[in-house]
C-alpha cells in the first residue's frame, strides 16, 4: 500500500503545475476577471487558495487563456499587466505599454524586493 501511495503522489505532481507557477486569469475589468476565476473555480481547474492572478487586459490583442504559468512563460503583454497593480499598490509608476523585455524584467526584479516572502508587500517598504 505504502508503494502505491508513493507511486500516486509522484504521478499527481507531474501531473500539477510547475513550483514557481501561478495561475493567470486575465479579464477586461475587475468584474469579468472576477468572473473567468469563479468560472474556472466551478469547473475544477483550479481551487481555492491556489496562486492566481487576476490581471486586467490592457492590450490590443486577443485575451490570453486562463493557465498556469511561470513568469518567464508569459508573453511581454501578459506580464506587463500581471505586474501593474503591483507596481501600483508598492507605489511605483507602472512602466508604459511599450516597455521592452529588459525593462519588464529590471521591473520585476525590483518588485521582487518589495514583496515578503509571503507575497504580500512588505509593511514597511
């Protein structure tokens, strides 16, 4: 029984998302984000308490899929929204839409400091 067990747990966390992962629900407002999540929630994708993310579409382009990635595998789009209410609520101004890769990448960096290790930001920052 104990094998059977250790077989299953090494199967489920193939299976799962990678550590660093979070999943991206993007929307065109808070409410339709909040929507997309509550749907994704009610068709078992993912759980509550899950990592998510519920960035707000400013983009052109077509809405990416809700899914569950590393920050390394979102688009410069995708990212630029993902990290603009946290640049935001750490009271930096957000970076301009055509902000190249290099810029986004210093940005998250720099908010990487600026969040425990809780993913919250830090009180006294």
């Amino acid at each position: 029984m104990r094998g059977t067990i250790t077989r299953l747990s090494r199967l489920e966390a193939k299976r799962g998302p990678k550590p660093d992962a979070r999943f991206y629900v993007f929307g065109l407002d808070e409410d339709d984000a909040a929507e997309r999540y509550a749907a994704e929630i009610r068709a078992g994708t993912i759980h509550r308490g899950d990592p998510c993310t519920t960035p707000i579409w400013r983009s052109a382009g077509p809405l990416p899929a809700s899914r569950w990635a590393t920050a390394d595998e979102l688009t410069d789009d995708e990212l630029a929204d993902a990290i603009h209410p946290l640049a935001r609520m750490s009271g930096r101004e957000p970076l301009p839409r055509d902000a190249d890769s290099a810029a986004l990448t210093a940005e998250m960096t720099a908010l990487r400091q600026e969040i425990g290790p809780e993913g919250m930001l830090m009180p006294w920052k």
